[in-house]
C-alpha cells in the first residue's frame, strides 16, 4: 500500500512536471512570437516612413519645376495654381501643406480658376462664355501677380 501511494505520488509529481514543462515551453513560444510581430511592426513603420518620404521627394521635385516655370513666367499664373495646389494638397507627414494659409494668392487664384471648364469642355462652349471666363481669370491673375510671384520665391527658397 505503501509502495502504491510513492508509486502514485511519483507518476503525478512526473505529470506535473511534465505539464509545466510544456506550458513554460508555450510561454516562451509566445514570447518570441511577440518579439517577431514587434520587429515585423518597426520593419512596416519604417518603410512607410521611408516611403512617405520618397513619394514627399518625389512630389516636391514637380512643385519646385513648376514654381520655377512660374517664377520665369513660362505658364500661365492659373495653370502654376492649379497645379501647385493639386500637388501640394497631397504632401504627407511634416512636408504637409495647409495651402489656404501658406498661400494665400495662389490659393485664390485656384478658387476663380478651378471650376472653369478645361480641355474639350472648354473647346465646347460657347465662345461669349469662353471670352467671359478668360476675362475673370486674367483679372485675377494680374491681380495677384506680384502675391504670386512671392509666394513661389517662398516655395523655391525651400528648395535649398
């Protein structure tokens, strides 16, 4: 009877052993599961990061080209508008543009210019409504010129 008890008492104990065993190895299963979810999390953020940055690069490159196209006066002040608003709207992370307010002229040259009809729509109107388009948009543009011109001084500086 004695024998049984030890003998009982030694098969549990080697159980309890055994099962704890294996939970520990579990825990550390999950524990290094848990460091190669943290590092596949950092690895992801920083190639956002360094993504965002590229496509910022990438983005600022065309702004810079444009504002100097605009600076030169090889466009028109309402296309530089158009598409430096279209561009800059788009910046992500630090490089983000709230363009209302950092440039204000360029931005209400956008709000005259950006309803009007471009391209075939604007071939397929009628040329009274062409010519009156044309009028409001040149007015503004001569009205905001110099703005216009300081404000893409202001974006090239940042170039450097």
């Amino acid at each position: 009877m004695q024998d049984l008890k030890l003998w009982l008492l030694v098969a549990g104990s080697l159980i309890v052993l055994a099962l704890a065993s294996y939970a520990g190895y579990l825990l550390y299963q999950l524990y290094l599961q848990k460091q190669r979810h943290k590092a596949f999390i950092a690895r992801a953020e920083q190639q956002q990061a360094e993504a965002i940055v590229q496509r910022n690069t990438n983005i600022l490159e065309s702004v810079y080209i444009i504002a100097e196209a605009g600076k030169q006066e090889q466009c028109d002040m309402s296309e530089i508008a158009i598409r430096l608003y279209k561009l800059m709207t788009v910046l992500q992370a630090e490089r983000s543009v709230n363009f209302s307010a950092q440039y204000p002229a360029l931005y209400e040259l956008y709000t005259v210019v950006e309803e009007m009809p471009r391209g075939d729509e604007r071939k397929a109107m009628p040329k009274q409504d062409r010519m009156r388009d044309d009028m409001v948009r040149m007015k503004a543009e001569s009205r905001l010129f110099d703005a216009i011109q300081q404000e893409l001084a202001q974006i090239l500086a940042q170039k450097a």
